[in-house]
C-alpha cells in the first residue's frame, strides 16, 4: 500500500504581525515534513523488512520518522489553519465550553500562556471526550505530548523556528502575536464538528450516547 500526501495551501495575507518571511520559511519547513513522510511510505512499501528490534533496525527507525514527520504535518497545517482568517473574537460554544471548564476566558488563556512558556514544541488546546473537559498540553515534540482521541482545538508553534527570525528568542512577543491572529471561527468549527462527526448530535453526547466511550458507566457527569 503506497499512499502520498499533497501540502496544503495557506493564504497568509490576513496574519498581522508576523512577516511573510517568517511564515514562508515556516511554510517550506511544513513542506518538508510532507515529502518525507511520503518518502517514509514509499520506502516502507517497496520493501520487505526482516529482522526488526527494538533497539535498531531500519523497519524501527523508519516506524518511529513516520510518527514524527506525520504529526508534523498535522500539527502544523492546523496550526497555520488556525492563525489565518479574519474572526480574531473566541464566540460561540466554543468560548462557553471554555468558561464553563476553566471559570472565565481570561483563565484558559493565562493557562495556554503558561503552556507556551513552558513547552519545547507545542501547546495544544483539546477537547477529550473521555471526560467532556476543555484542556491544554503542551508537547516537546512532535510526536510526544499528544492524547490518544482528544480532538485539538487550538494549535500553537513555539519551536524557535516559529518565530526566531521576526522576535529573536522573545518568545512572549511571539505569543502575544499568535494570541492576536487566532481565528476563532476555525476554532469554533472545529469544536462544533466534533459532535456532527461522532454522534450528530450539536451539543456533547451524554455518555450513553459517545460512540467510543458509550460503555463507560462508570462516567457519570456527562
Ligand atoms: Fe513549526
């Protein structure tokens, strides 16, 4: 089975703040990470792997890039998807969703601010249907950091590519850009698909509904 990704395009004329420079060179990262995972996949097809081991072998150090480079590509077409546009005010259920987990907006944001101070890679605003909850987390790569089944919201770059060559290493500036170019219409799009996706229903699903976590009786706040 050989199968091949295509980059995304991304209109980053509506991104205030951050210079086409520094999103282009970005960009050319992102495109880099697509043609290796699918230089990954065709090698991974076109041959036969014998002796794997967990401490070397080529099937296991292929395995492990494939992670890495395919969460890169992810990671950064939702981030670039999500710093484009022109809806820069949280709205809808998404933004109630966050006051109701995190008391008021301004505490989800002082939360994903610590998070982008503190992480080596990236901060990811998720939805996790395991227990209904709104949380950040923050990943020190790629491929580390990630909830298995928690749908991400909200993505934020804080590798010093990101941003090295418009803010030097002052990372705050950075977020306080990001901060204002966060389209909140992808954001709330991507909460609402959730529930339309999974079960069509618009609201959350009651824990007898979820059709991963429906036989959870033990789950009884949703
Ligand atoms: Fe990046």
């Amino acid at each position: 089975m050989k199968s091949q990704l295509k980059e995304k395009k991304f209109d980053f004329r509506t991104v205030q703040g951050i210079s086409s420079n520094q999103l282009m060179q970005h960009y050319q990262l992102y495109k880099g990470y697509v043609q290796k995972i699918n230089q990954i996949w065709t090698t991974l097809a076109q041959n036969q792997f014998s002796d794997p081991n967990p401490t070397y072998s080529p099937y296991r150090a292929l395995k492990s890039a494939e992670t890495y480079a395919l969460d890169a590509v992810k990671l950064h077409e939702l981030y670039f998807e999500n710093i484009i546009g022109i809806k820069r005010t949280p709205y809808g259920n998404v933004l109630s969703k966050i006051i109701k987990d995190f008391g008021t907006y301004d505490n989800w944001k002082k939360d994903f601010l610590n998070a982008g101070k503190s992480a080596r890679g990236w901060v990811v605003t998720t939805y996790d249907p395991i227990d209904n909850k709104i949380r950040n987390y923050l990943s020190d790569a790629h491929d580390q950091g990630a909830i298995w089944h928690a749908y991400p919201l909200l993505v934020l770059d804080v590798y010093e590519h990101a941003y090295m060559i418009d803010f030097g290493i002052d990372r705050g500036k950075y977020l306080n850009r990001f901060f204002e170019n966060i389209n909140w219409e992808i954001v709330e799009r991507r909460y609402n698909n959730i529930f339309h996706q999974e079960s069509n229903h618009s609201e959350p699903p009651s824990h007898s509904q979820h059709p991963i976590y429906g036989n959870r009786g033990w789950m009884t706040d949703w």
